[in-house]
C-alpha cells in the first residue's frame, strides 16, 4: 500500500494534523480533529467544515462508525483505522479555510487488479512458469535442459511445450498480427505496449581473426575480415523493426519501440567502435594535466606537441574547433564532437608514437561499416518520426555500452532537435548497476541543453551483472558494476530524483521512463511526481514492466492514470528464449518476485473458485 500526495500530505503527516501510517491498516485517523466522521458517497463538505471524507472505505469491523453529515446521530471513535475496499481511493481534506487538499491511495497488493482478466487456466499456468521460475538450477541450466529436451523429445515438440507455457507468460506473439491481441487487451486496462523484437546478435561469430599486422595507418591492427553474412542479417533486421515500429503506430498511437543495436551491427565492430571512445576519453584525461575536468588552451598546446607531430596551423585549427567561442578551455562535451570514431584517423595519422589511441583507431573498412550501421539506425528513426512512435535503445555490455550511446546521441540530436519536435522520438537507457551512470546522465543531459534537443532516458537496474563481473575478472580490470544491491536502488532512486527536480527547475521537457519490478522504487517516484506537481498522465515519467511479470504494478498504474507500459518481446521462439532465459538468470528482481506473483494469482484464483460456488 502506497499513500501518495497530491499537494500536502507531507505536511498533513509531519503535523499529524489528519493522516497517519499504521502497521495493522492502511492508516489512521487522528484523534486530534474533532468530530471526524465518514460521510456517504458523493457527499462533499462544505467551506469551512472540519472534517475528513473518505469515499469508498470499508472500515474495521472493530470500529463502527456512523455515515454521513456531522449531527447528533454520529458518535466521535476515538481510533479509527481502515482498509481499502479498492486498489484506488480519493481523499479530501478540507481545512477550516475552505482549502481541499487531494491525497492517491494505490494498492499494489489486490489480486483482481492484477489478474482479474485472466481466466482460470491462464492463472494455473501462470502459477506452473513462475513456480519453475523458483526451481534455480532449472533456470540456471535451461539452455542445457533445453538440449536435453530436444535431443530426447524432438524439437517441436520442445518448442510446442516451450511455447504454451514461459513463451505464452512472457511473450506477446510470434510476429506483428500475433501480438495484436495481446496489445489491445492491454489497452482496455489502461496500459500502452513497447513492442520489442526481442532477437540479439551477442555473439561473434561474424568475424575471423588472425595474427597478421598491417604496415600502413592506422598503425599495426590484427588483420580482421569481417563477414558480410552478418551485415546482410542486419539489413534483414532493419525490416524487422521497421515493421515493429509500424505495427506501434497503427496498434498504439505514440506508443514505443524497442531496438538493440547488435541487432544492426556487428558486435566486434561495435566493440572496436567503443574502445576507439574510450581511449579518445583516456586522451583527455591525459590533456586535463590538474584534473579540473576542463582542458585550457595551454594544456593542449603542451599536450598536443607532446604526443602528435603536426605544424602550428593545424594546432591553431583544432583549438578553433574545440573551442570556437574562443573560452580558452574545452571540456569533455566540446572534445567528444570532434574525437568521434569515424574521424580518429585525421588525428592519429600525426602521432608520434604508436599508443593505444592509434591501435583503437578504425580501419577504412572499419568506418564504412559504422557508417552503414548509423544509416540503418537513421532508416529506423526516421521512420519512426514520420510514424510518431518513439524509440527506445536498448542498453548492453559495456564493451559495446560507449559505441551505442554514440549512435544514440547522433539521432538525440536530429531527432529530439527543439526547432522539429515538441516530445523526444529517441530514448537512451542507463543502468543504474554500473559506477560510472550518474556521472554520464549529468553529461547527457548537459549535452542536450547546450545542443538544443529533448533529453529522454529510460532507466533500468542491468541485465548483465555476472558477465560483467565475469569479463571484468577475467581481463584484470575492477569491475564496472556496483558492488551491492542497495548501492543500485540508491543510484536508481537517485537518478529519478536528480532528472524530475532538474525538470520542475529548469521547466525543462524531459522525459523518463522508469523500467522497473521495483516497487519501492516505483512509489518513491510517484511521490516525488506528487511533490514537484507533475501529474500521473504528465508525459514527463512513464512506467514499463515486463510483459507477464509484476502486473499487480502495471496494471495498478494503469488503471489509475499513470503512464503504464509493458514490454512486449515478439519474435520466433527459437529467438526469443535465449534473450528471456538471460532475464531470469540476471534479473534478481524477476526471481525474487515469483513467491509473491504465485500468491497473487492463487488469491485470485480462490476469490474466483468461492465465486463460482458462491452463485
């Protein structure tokens, strides 16, 4: 139970003027006002009345209480505590000013709001996947059961099992016209899709790797040959997600689509692509001699003589380009418009000393496939404008993390430009597990304000926690992810604080989605909505779970107003099980809510029984 304001709670709370949280109910009502009483529905009291209505409240058996105006016939309880009869509830508090304050009162613990439209065999085999999902060595070996089951079953009749049971619970189809059902039934509760082609290229498989060097710039790289087999699977992909991004504008207007980048690119190539950022980033740390954060003229001067051989007039030149308004310092942001994958080479052709920049730096062919990367990402977001269905980039490993929020800065500033757009098309996604996030969504959003296009970010925890550490182990450098779960909600709650307080200070049209199971997060960001005036349908924060988990959040959500989503991955199953077994394999917070998503639906499903036999 969340008890959510909407102009002053915390200072009804804090004077314990009306409203207190109780242990044993939903709350109290303090003894301190005087002839406090429960009038019936629709009855609203007058200026100037000292009283607290509640609409729609089933109280405690152990209190009875007289309904409607204040007279001879109530009597003054000296406690009183309730419970909701719904999962939303209204409360006016009417001070002796005549002020009416408006408290939200959302229950994310009532069943038939979560499951109320399921029918009775969808809650029993909801109850079967999330009780496998509780199984651990099933779930951490499902790829090898999987295996087994097709080696001894065959596999259709593997992929028929797979199909009717988790693919049913946490998939919304197989292709566009399959998941219509799935979309509109979602509609009618309130709730918008995020359709996702849930199928990823995580692999590397599309390159062959040898020990030969090359002599000519950029200097000494392992000879690659990359195989065009998978750049023709990437142009397969672009139809895919323009059909996706179609079925969004003719099934959910100004709805949202979700894409991953090593769907459209080589997973290497993205790899070589942001180790080339990384070290460009590594160069202006050296350049920032004191460690201020910013690079003064003299500091590059000294700098770039010390580390590339060139004359003065192209010394003078990139000055000029970094710093044009002539501020006599660069900062990252300025430094990063120049040091881009794809123009390294114009730099690096003058060093003086083979350094890890110059091994980074892209081949010829290297640029033509980013190239050919960043026009498939193009296709997609211009479709995507034109269709007015928003854009949602997936995140990933960090070892392709720097070469996809490139790209998606690339389109943030085209397509979330101020001068064509009133709302961004273009979301990027943080994980709020890795160290380095909040330092990077102060840079973002930075970025945004000084190149004039919409800010737009979609939150979530991580997906890849034991790769990360694994990967992180294993090549000898500390790991990227934050060493507990708690530091994670901090980072998570702290980021939703930081972009809505930057929004309500700066009137600013940024907009956040909030993906999360986490319920205390979720309520955090509802008071803090509440706290700074934004309203539950305010564009500014929309809230996305997962399609088939934690409906009791969604669907709450959603039929109270709030800008409620479910991500819906599509695609064939042989697809789209390997990107939902790594969810449950690295999402704690999916495992971790099983008990609680088979208790809701065997509530459900007693209240339905007891119906039936009740008739």
């Amino acid at each position: 139970m969340s008890l959510i304001r909407n102009g002053a709670l915390r200072k009804i709370t804090k004077n314990k003027d009306f409203f207190t949280r109780s242990k044993s109910a939903a709350a109290t009502l303090s003894p301190a006002l005087p002839g406090t009483h429960i009038p019936t529905e629709g009855y609203f009291p007058p200026n100037g009345a000292h009283y607290f209505p509640l609409h729609g409240v089933t109280f405690n058996s152990n209190y009875r209480i007289s309904l409607g105006p204040i007279g001879p016939s109530c009597r003054d309880v000296s406690k009183r505590e309730f419970s909701l009869s719904a999962n939303f509830a209204e409360s006016y508090v009417a001070h002796k000013d005549g002020e009416q304050e408006k408290l939200h009162v959302l229950d994310f613990d009532d069943p038939t709001s979560a499951h109320g439209s399921k029918t009775i065999p969808d809650l029993l085999k909801a109850m079967l996947v999330f009780a496998c999902c509780q199984i651990k060595p099933l779930v951490n070996n499902a790829e090898a059961v999987l295996s087994l089951s097709e080696k001894i079953l065959g596999a259709t009749i593997t992929r028929s099992i797979v199909k009717s049971t988790f693919f049913d619970q946490f998939c919304g189809g197989e292709d566009e016209k399959g998941i219509r059902p799935a979309i509109n039934s979602l509609r009618k509760s309130g709730i918008g899709g995020i359709l996702d082609y849930a199928a990823e290229n995580e692999g590397e498989n599309g390159i062959t790797g040898s020990d030969e060097i090359i002599s000519n710039p950029p200097y000494n790289q392992p000879a690659r040959v990359y195989d065009y087999k998978s750049e023709s699977e990437c142009d397969r992909h672009v139809e895919v997600f323009l059909s996706c991004i179609r079925a969004v504008r003719d099934v959910s207007p100004n709805g949202f689509a979700a894409l991953k980048v090593t769907a459209l690119g080589n997973p290497l190539l993205l790899e070589r692509m942001s180790t080339a950022i990384t070290e460009a980033k590594n160069l202006f740390s050296k350049f920032d001699i004191d460690g201020d954060g910013v690079i003064s003229r003299e500091e590059f001067e000294k700098c770039y003589r010390y580390y590339f051989n060139d004359d003065d007039e192209k010394l003078l030149h990139l000055i000029k380009m970094l710093d044009p308004e002539d501020s006599g310092t660069v900062d990252y942001i300025e430094w990063s418009k120049l040091l881009t994958p794809c123009d390294l080479h114009s730099v690096t052709s003058s060093c003086r000393e083979v350094g890890p920049l110059a091994l980074a730096t892209p081949s010829e062919e290297e640029i033509c496939l980013i190239k050919a990367m960043r026009s498939r990402l193009f296709t997609l977001a211009e479709e995507a404008s034109e269709s007015g269905t928003r854009l949602l980039i997936d995140a990933e490993q960090t070892k392709f993390q720097p070469a996809i929020d490139n790209l998606v800065l690339e389109l943030q500033q085209k397509f979330n430009s101020t001068n064509i757009t009133d709302m961004p098309i273009i979301f990027n996604t943080y994980q709020c597990y890795l160290k380095d996030t909040p330092d990077r969504i102060k840079i973002d959003l930075e970025r945004s304000e000084r190149q004039s296009y919409h800010f737009a970010a979609k939150l979530v925890r991580g997906a890849y926690m034991m790769s990360e550490r694994a990967r992180a182990k294993e090549m000898g450098y500390p790991s990227p992810v934050r060493d507990t779960a708690d530091d994670t909600h901090t980072c998570y709650d702290h980021s939703i604080e930081y972009l809505l307080q930057h929004k309500a200070q700066n009137h600013s049209k940024l907009e956040i989605m909030c993906a999360t199971h986490n319920q205390s997060s979720i309520e955090k960001a509802i008071g803090l909505m509440d706290e700074l005036g934004i309203s539950p349908n305010d564009s500014a924060v929309h809230f996305a779970q997962l399609y088939g988990m934690t409906d009791n959040l969604t669907y709450t959500l959603g039929g109270n107003g709030f800008r409620a989503y479910k991500y819906v991955p599509y695609g064939q199953v042989n697809e789209v099980m390997p990107y939902l077994m790594r969810r449950a394999q690295e999402n704690s917070d999916m495992l971790g809510n099983a008990p609680k998503e088979i208790s809701m639906l065997y509530r459900e499903l007693k209240r339905r029984v007891a119906k039936m036999y009740s008739v």
